[in-house]
C-alpha cells in the first residue's frame, strides 16, 4: 500500500491536512484532522502528509495521533512536514514514531529569488544542507522526501545538482513544486523531462509533484508531470490550500480514470488495460469532499468539476433530452463512480438499529457503540420531521455526531423572535457543567446575533466569532442545514458544527460546540498552571526553613 515498487501506477500524497489547511480561515483542531484522516485512509490515498510538526504543539499531536491510529502495517504512509534544519527534523520523527510506515519530508528553496531575498544564502550553501539534512531525517526514517522549494523558478543546471547530492544522501522521494503557480504545462513537463534526463540517479528515486493553481493551471500542469515520468501527485481535496489552492485529488483521479487509456503508454501499459492507474476508492471521492468542505467551512462552488453540486446537472433542453436517451451523450462519467447517488429514500421512520447500522456501514462509517445509539436517537428526531431521509442526511447526521465537541454546556432551549418590522430577540437555556440551568435573552441585528449574544451572556468567555457558514445537505423547505463556525480566542482556533432542520437551532447548536471546545482548552490550561503551582509549593516546602548564608 505504501511505496510501491512498479513504476506504473500513480502514487496519491495527500496534503490537505498540511498545505490544504493553510488556506485562510480552514485551520483544523487535532479531532477535525483525525477525521478527515480516517476518511482519507477510506478513500484509498497512498500517503497522508498529516501535518507539520515543528510549527506548532497542535500539529505535532495531530500527526502523532494520525500515527497512532492510522499508521498500520496495511495502513497510508504517514508524513511529516519538516524544514531543513535539525529541530524540524526531531519533531518530525518524534510525531511520526508510532507509524509503522512513516515519512519524513524536509525541503529547503533553490530559486534564486529565495536565496537570494529569503535565505540569504549561496548555492553551495544550500547544495550542502540539503545533502547534510536528508542524510540526517534517513537517520530516523527509511523514507524521505526531498523538495527543492520554488522548483518551477529554479535553475536547472543547480537543480539537477541538487537532486543528484539528496538522492546519494538517501532520499527516496524527490518532489519538484511550482510553488508559486507560474509555470506552464508544456514547461512542467519539460522540467520533469530535464530531470529524468539529467540526474544520473534519478532512478533510485520516485519524482512527485507539487503545484499551485494560480493560474489555474495546477491539473493541467500535473497531467503533463505524469506523461514525462513523474509517478507521484501532490494535491488536496477540493483543491483546498493558499492563495489559490493545489491541485484538486477529485480531479486528478477522475482525469487518470476516466482518460486511463490515453495514458496508459506513458506509465509503459498497453493503451486498452482497463486497470486503474491509482488506488484511489472513487466512490469515496464525493464524501471525502463533502467532510473537508463541511469542516474546513470552505463551499464548493457549484461548477466545480466533480464534485460542484452542478457537475452533473443538466439545464439545457438540447442537454436533457439528451442525457434521458443515452447518459454518454452528454456525460463523460457516471456520477456513481465518485459516490453520488440519486437522493433517494433509504429509511424511514418505522426503520430499527440493525437497518440503520447496516446502512451506515455500507456509507462506510464504522461508529462505536456510543456514537451509534447518539445517531440513531437524531435520525428517530429526523424521521419524525422528514419523510424523506436520504443518504446525504444520514451522512449529515453521523458527521455532527462525529464532530461533538465535549459536552460541558448543553443547549436546552433556543426561541427567537424577528421580522421585517421587529428587533430579533433570542432566549436561550443552557445547562452547564455543574448542572445548573441558566436562561436569558438578548437582542441582535439577526435571529443568530441574537441567540449568539444571549448564549454569550450565559457562557460568560470572551471570544471574536470570525467565520460562520451554513450549507444545505439537500434540496427542499425541509433539508438539513450544516453550520461550521469559528471562534478566536487568544490566537487560537475553536471550530463548531451542527446540522438540523432548523438553522437557527443548528446555529445555536454549533455555537454552543465552538465554546465547549474553548471551554475545555481553558480548563486544561487552568489545570496545567494549577499542577505547576503545585509542584513549585512541594518544591518550596523542601527547603529548610533557616538557610545560612555564607558571607
């Protein structure tokens, strides 16, 4: 499952829990990434780049418990970010020690422009820590790969000067990124073809590839990568990551699927093999970006290819008639191939556990028993609201489930009142830790203002409230709604979610996850600071009461 040994199949390296969350506001907690991992995991991909561990405490425990949980001996390659000095690298091997199959990814720039501005550094220089640094993370792990940051900009002559010193040391992997999205496809793949042909050791080594799309050229420029010998694909969900993200996995996948015959020369298979030329679960595509967009709080765009809600409708008269006499008339690809089945009817309200677990077993989800029967109980609520429950809702359901935040607050009640000629009044009661039942009210500039300001009162932990999104699961009056918000407290990030057919009690609800987490981070620190004080007075009571003083 790991590292493979042929040469024709693509390697996926996933790096939404690393590069896609570096987009603006998309910053995840340590639970929200080991959900989106398990997931990941599901969906087949190769290697998890879980994080990077040196940057903060947060994301060293994020990819340890990714480790932990995830680095089987048939599990993803688990990787770490790190950059080219010794503390990185520590960290990195540090979190990664519970992997069975672990990867230590260190990376230092070669253009010019960043020696120069950045590193204020020579070539020889960096020739000489890249070399020093990738000998020193083979030390700790078999596998390491290598990134001469901002590739695309490099000079190829040192370019293949580097890469020749990093394979020696023992690099594995070297990937080549257009880190800041200006390169062309016919020059990609040209630049993958130098490399190839230029570095004598080349073939001790897979090459990757990593892109930005800022000018929308990411996928393109991937493709081409793959025709001049490049066999692994750096990309994240939804194509999530800075300024104008990464190359989209869905697309990635879907393009090698869907054309696998038009590539299938350029990997050395006869041009009709039908084998996939990744290990990617397809079916899985559309939940996986359905998790990362709901958790994240970044929307898909509608048009977006493959997983946009339009990429498989069709408006058009010439279109529809079309489609309803042969679906290949109009569509390259069944929709079911990435998981999107037509949202239809699959339980009702008269429907027991043994069905329900059954379902979301073959949805993929695999609960324990307490997240099962707190699922449960909400699709029963669900049922006695819709007549239609779809997959979608169900999915909707576990993911909130999932997602709880520790349930220190409770929301009891949520009553709001406003209209186009009244101030919108909220009343809320919360249950809080202790027990107590605490109600009051407040006023907004909205019926969600309102309920957040008098939760607020209640709470009584200050907080900026810097993102809230809301998106709806299915079509109809009567859909369920998901909201994701978020929370800035003291330069950390605290994420909420909720889904329910009524917004405002899932933006109550989201709300009151958000500052549980917050909650409970301040406890923990409170908790923290009193076991130190402690220590220091046991320390104190040590000392003899009369000390002499010499002099």
């Amino acid at each position: 499952m790991n590292t493979p040994s042929q040469n024709d199949r693509i390697i996926i390296f996933d790096t939404t829990l690393r590069d896609g969350e570096q987009s603006p506001g998309a910053t995840l907690n340590v639970d929200e990434k080991l959900t989106i991992a398990r997931q990941l995991a599901r969906l087949g991909v190769d290697v998890i780049e879980a994080g990077f561990p040196y940057s903060s405490p947060g994301d060293f425990e994020a990819v340890q418990k990714i480790a932990q949980a995830l680095g089987t001996t048939d599990g993803p390659t688990i990787c770490g970010l790190a950059r080219a000095n010794r503390a990185d690298i520590q960290a990195a091997a540090e979190a990664l020690k519970p992997a069975v199959h672990a990867r230590i990814h260190t990376f230092i720039a070669t253009s010019d422009i960043h020696l120069k501005y950045k590193l204020k550094k020579t070539r020889e220089e960096v020739l000489a820590i890249a070399e020093e640094m990738v000998a020193y993370a083979k030390s700790f792990v078999n596998d390491v790969e290598f990134s001469p940051e901002d590739a695309g900009r490099s000079d190829p002559e040192f370019l293949y000067q580097v890469l020749e010193r990093v394979i020696a040391a023992g690099a594995t992997t070297v990937n080549i990124p257009d880190t800041v999205g200006y390169t062309t496809p016919a020059e990609f793949g040209a630049l993958i073809r130098g490399i190839k042909e230029n570095v004598p050791n080349i073939d001790r080594a897979i090459i990757s590839v990593h892109g930005h799309n800022d000018l929308g050229l990411a996928v393109a420029n991937f493709l081409e990568a793959v025709k001049n010998g490049a066999r692994q694909l750096e990309c994240t969900i939804n194509g999530i990551g800075e300024r104008a993200g990464n190359a989209a996995l869905e697309e990635l996948v879907m393009a090698l699927h869907v054309r696998r015959q038009y590539f299938n020369p350029f990997l050395g298979r006869p041009v009709e093999s039908e084998e996939p030329l990744t290990r990617i679960d397809t079916r899985q595509i559309y939940k996986t970006s359905r998790l990362v967009s709901s958790l994240t709080g970044m929307l898909v765009q509608p048009n977006k290819a493959i997983v946009g809600a339009n990429a498989f409708a069709h408006e058009s008269g010439i279109h529809q008639d079309g489609v309803l006499k042969n679906k290949l008339t109009y569509e390259i690809m069944d929709a079911q191939l990435i998981g999107l089945t037509d949202n239809q009817i699959v339980l009702g309200k008269l429907s027991g556990r043994n069905a329900f677990r059954s379902r979301l077993k073959e949805l993929g989800f695999e609960l324990t028993e307490q997240e099962l029967n707190k699922a449960f109980v909400r699709f029963k609520e669900l049922a006695d609201k819709k007549k239609e429950i779809s997959d979608w809702d169900l999915e909707a359901i576990v993911n909130d489930e999932i997602q709880q935040a520790p349930d220190l607050f409770r929301l009891e009640l949520v009553q709001v009142s406003c209209g186009d000629h009244a101030c919108p009044t909220a009343t809320v009661t919360l249950r809080t830790p202790d027990g107590q039942e605490l109600t009051d009210a407040a006023t907004g500039t909205g019926p969600v203002d309102a309920v957040y300001k008098a939760i607020n009162r209640v709470v009584n932990v200050p907080n900026q409230l810097i993102e809230f999104s809301v998106q709806s699961v299915t079509a109809g009056i009567d859909a369920i709604g998901e909201v994701t918000i978020r929370l800035r407290y003291d330069s950390r990030l605290f994420s909420g979610h909720a889904a329910n057919t009524d917004i405002i009690v899932a933006s109550a609800q989201a709300y009151v996850n958000a500052l549980n987490r917050l909650y409970a981070a301040l406890q923990t620190k409170k908790a923290k600071i009193k076991a130190q004080d402690s220590e220091i007075e046991l320390s104190l009571a040590q000392i003899p009461s009369t000390v002499k003083v010499e002099g």
